[in-house]
C-alpha cells in the first residue's frame, strides 16, 4: 500500500474520533485534552500526506511506460503488404486497413506523393525478420524482429555499404561541410600557447536524383500467386540496390544521374596499370590510402572490384604453391568486395587482356546515400491492358555525396584478367 493512502487511513480515523468527541452532551478535561492532542495529530499527518504525494508522483514519472508509437508504426511498416497494393488498384479500390494508414502517416511526415502512394522502406526487406511472403496476400501474419535500423537492413546486400557508403534520411537541401586546412595540433609548455591555425573549409550540397524502376505483372500472377509479396519485395529492392550501386561506383553526374567514383577521382586519385591483377599492385595502392588516410589497420581499407577480378587473384598461384594471390590479399587483412555493379569487364583486346577498375576506400563516414522521404509505388493496370498485364513504376529520390577525395579513395584503371 502506498504511504499516502496509509495517512489517509488514519486520518479518518482521528475525524472520526474527534466527531465522537464532538457528538457528546458533556465535554470533561480529558475529552478536551483528547481532542487537542488528535486535532494536532491530524494536522502533522496532513503536512506527512503532501510529502508523500509529491514523492509518489516524483517515482511515477520515473517509471512511466515509455510512448511506444515509434515502435509500434515501426512494426506496421514491417507489415506493409506490397501486394495488397497491387490488388487493390488492380480491382479498381481504394486503399484499406494497414496499408491505407501506413500511406497516410508517410504522407504526413514527407508529404503527398505526385502519383501513386507512399511506401516505407521496411516493404521491400528480404531478410528473415521482415515480412517476406503471405500465404493469400493477407497482411501481418507473420511478427518480425529487426535488429538493425530499416535503411541498413534495405542495403545489407549492397557493394556499396560493404564498401563503407551510408545511408541517411534527409530534408530539404543539406549541406556537406568538409575541413580541408588548420585541423594540425600542438605540443605546448606549462603557460605556453600556439597561435590559432585559419581553418579552411568546403562544403557539398545534395540534390534530388530521381531514380525510377519498372516492373510488369500480369493480372494472372496477381490472383494466382501465393509467393507475390516475397517476388515483389526482391525484384523492386535488387533493382534499387542496383541503381545504387551503379551510382556510387560509375555514376557519371550527367543525364540526372548522381556523380560517382569514376567521374570523382581524377588526377593524382587514379592510375592505369596496364597489367594483371595481383597482389603487390593491390598492397601497393592500399599502402598509399593507409598513408593518406592516416589508418592503422588494413581492415580499414575497402576494395571494390570485378568479379573478374577475385577469379584472376584465385588463378594466380605462387609458383610450387597452391597459395593464390587472393590467399595473400585475405591473409593481409583485406576483404575485398566484388560485384559486377562497380566495373565491367571490359572486352578483350587482341591478346587477349580484358581490363576492369578497382576502387580503394578509406573506413566509413565518407561517403552518403542521401535519400529523401520513402519510396512511391505507382500501379497502372491500363495502360498495359492489352497484354494482360500490370504496370508497376517505383520513384525513389536520393543524391550521392563523397567526401575526401584527395586522401581517402584511389581509382586503380585498366587491371588486366591476364
């Protein structure tokens, strides 16, 4: 029981001694020196309640359930069918139920979308403890438990996160800032001081890209299919990734694309090898970035390239060993990532030599996957109707913004398959 209600109990008590008292016809001494010693009871165990109050009140607050909204729209995100989409607009329907109100909050906080609707990022997770397949198209069978933030569970597969690109959520127009001079610092004597070094600074500003996916179905997959809401969360979340990938590796800055490695490191960033792959020419390069980059580690260094690339490495044995040169580049330190979205191969010349880039990155924290509010799924089941089918359009709008490009990447061109 609490303190407060135990006073309380005894205060009713003292009054209802004191209206005893009060009741009688002939009031003696001892009454009137009883109801003197109860009435001054009465009023320290008034001063002892407000104590108590304002104490229980205090611990209350301390204890309070926490506001679990955030969390609880985390989990109806996580639920977001893509297919009740689908077959909603496809029967000619409004939105209903979760997906109708997971739409309206997104609208609120990113505002309406120009067509279609909103959809969270959680709709298009593959992983195992995210939605990932109903047995009818019906929403919120299965619980889900995320252990990640949304955007990093989206790009976990991607090169470009496993190369050290971040993702963010941002508004309006953000600004980069970048030291680039004054950041040197001093050894200084008991009462001796340095005189403050002019900081120079730059800054890069994100601007919407716009990147846009197109997918068809066919009204017969959308009644038949059991597996829809699994084919539709990979097909529009590889596509995106892709996209992404694409950019951040050779996005060119031209045609609305976002500027990326390739067309970034110029100069003394980038060199030609002009020869096969191996690992002293690897070891070379990520040498200087350690050194530029001021890292201690070679873990810190990331290497991106072809899948060409880890087959010329594996080929590349030592003589009289069966140690490749891959062997030597792990056993260093390194995990390099390959995938075909940061080079192509590109095609034999007369000996035979097919030439691909490989990039060198300095840890996380330099470059950004800006990414404006959620994505918007458009569903058109009329202009493809002749065929049968539906069309399906996604816009996602996001810019690329890397920093540090004089000390923290390296472009190593024409590495050579043989």
């Amino acid at each position: 029981m609490l303190n407060s209600q135990e006073i309380d109990i005894a205060q009713s008590k003292r009054r209802e001694k004191m209206a005893g008292i009060n009741a009688k016809d002939d009031i003696d001494e001892n009454d009137t020196a009883e109801l003197k010693k109860t009435a001054k009871e009465y009023e320290g165990a008034e001063v002892q309640k407000r104590a108590a109050l304002l104490i229980e009140g205090h611990e209350r607050s301390k204890i309070a359930v926490p506001d679990k909204a955030a969390e609880d729209f985390g989990r109806e995100c996580r639920n977001f069918s893509l297919s009740n989409v689908v077959a909603s607009f496809e029967g000619g329907k409004l939105l209903s139920g979760r997906e109708a109100e997971v739409s309206v909050e997104l609208e609120k906080r990113y505002g309406p979308a120009a067509q279609g609707v909103r959809f969270p990022w959680e709709a298009l997770e593959t992983r195992a403890d995210a939605v990932s397949t109903t047995t009818n198209a019906v929403a919120g069978n299965l619980a889900s438990r995320p252990t990640m933030k949304t955007l990093e569970r989206f790009f976990e597969a991607s090169a470009a996160q496993r190369f050290g690109v971040q993702t963010l959520q941002v508004e309006g127009k953000p600004s980069f800032p970048e030291i680039t001079s004054g950041t040197g610092a001093h050894w200084v004597g008991e009462g001796i001081g340095a005189d403050a070094e002019a900081i120079g600074t730059t800054s890069k500003s994100a601007s919407i890209k716009t990147v846009m996916a197109r997918y068809l179905l066919s009204r017969q997959a959308v009644r038949e299919n059991s597996a829809l809401e699994m084919l539709l969360r990979r097909d529009l979340g590889e596509v995106l990734r892709e996209a992404v990938d694409l950019a951040v590796f050779q996005g060119t800055g031209a045609d609305d694309q976002p500027a990326g490695l390739n067309t970034l490191l110029t100069g003394g960033r980038t060199a030609a090898l002009t020869a096969k792959a191996s690992f002293s020419a690897l070891l070379l390069r990520a040498v200087e970035i350690m050194e530029t980059a001021k890292l201690s580690d070679p873990s810190q260094v990331r290497i991106a390239g072809a899948p060409i690339l880890m087959q010329t490495l594996m080929d590349s044995l030592l003589t009289g060993t069966a140690v490749s040169e891959f062997d030597r580049l792990k056993s260093a330190g390194f995990a390099p990532v390959f995938s075909s979205q940061v080079s192509a191969r590109g095609a034999r010349d007369g000996t035979g030599k097919g030439a691909s880039t490989v990039y060198f990155g300095a840890g996380e924290s330099n470059a950004f996957v800006a990414l404006w509010g959620s994505p918007e799924l458009v569903v058109d089941p009329y202009s493809e109707s002749k065929s049968g089918k539906i069309s399906l359009t996604m816009f996602t709008f996001l810019d690329l913004i890397i920093q540090r490009t004089n000390t923290h990447f390296f472009k190593l061109s024409a590495v050579q398959d043989r």
